[in-house]
C-alpha cells in the first residue's frame, strides 16, 4: 500500500538548505541530494515499517529514521494507515534530536 506524504513545512525547509549547501560546493551535488531524500520518502511511503525506530520517545509514537543514501542525512518520520508524515530531513551527526518536539510529545 502506497500512503499519502505530509511533509512540515520546516522539514522541508531543512531539506531545500541542505540541498542549496551541496550544490554550492559541486554543481549538480544538491540534485543528487534532493532525489537522495525523495527515494528515501517514497521507500518509507511503502514500506514504512523498514525504518529504524527512534528510541526515547513516549512508548505510543512509532516514529522511525531512514538513512538517506549517499548523504549524511536521515528522514525521520510517523506512519499510520493512511499517511507518512515527514518530521525532519535532518543530519547524522549535528544537532542530534533536535527535531523530537515535532511529534508533538518530546
């Protein structure tokens, strides 16, 4: 099954300056990057569970992390029945969690 995708507005943001940031270091790089991210957001939109889950969060969020391919990014998101929703497009290693708050919980 195939879900709907709601992305926050600033997870997208994080996401178009990310991909603004490798572009200005190798032309062509924040291209790669942006079509990184959407097939990380089309995997977790079909196979939502495949994401690894996000621990420290109350026990009734399934929020999740998938690795973006090649980058040094992740997509952390929910998934129900119905729908993904993207929380953040955030990197590995700065600012760890700083998203947490976005599920409405943390």
């Amino acid at each position: 099954m195939t879900r709907a995708v709601t992305i926050r507005p600033d997870a997208e943001a994080e996401f178009e300056a990310a991909a603004v940031w490798y572009e200005k270091q190798r032309a062509g790089l924040g291209l790669q990057f942006l079509v990184a991210v959407d097939r990380a957001i089309q995997h977790v939109r079909t196979w939502p569970h495949t994401g690894v889950p996000v621990e420290g969060l109350a026990s009734d969020l399934d929020v999740r992390r998938l690795a973006v391919s090649k980058f040094p990014y992740h997509v952390a998101y929910m998934a129900n029945d119905d729908a993904v929703h993207i929380l953040a497009v955030a990197h590995d290693h700065r600012r760890p969690g700083y998203w947490r708050h976005r599920t409405g919980s943390a």
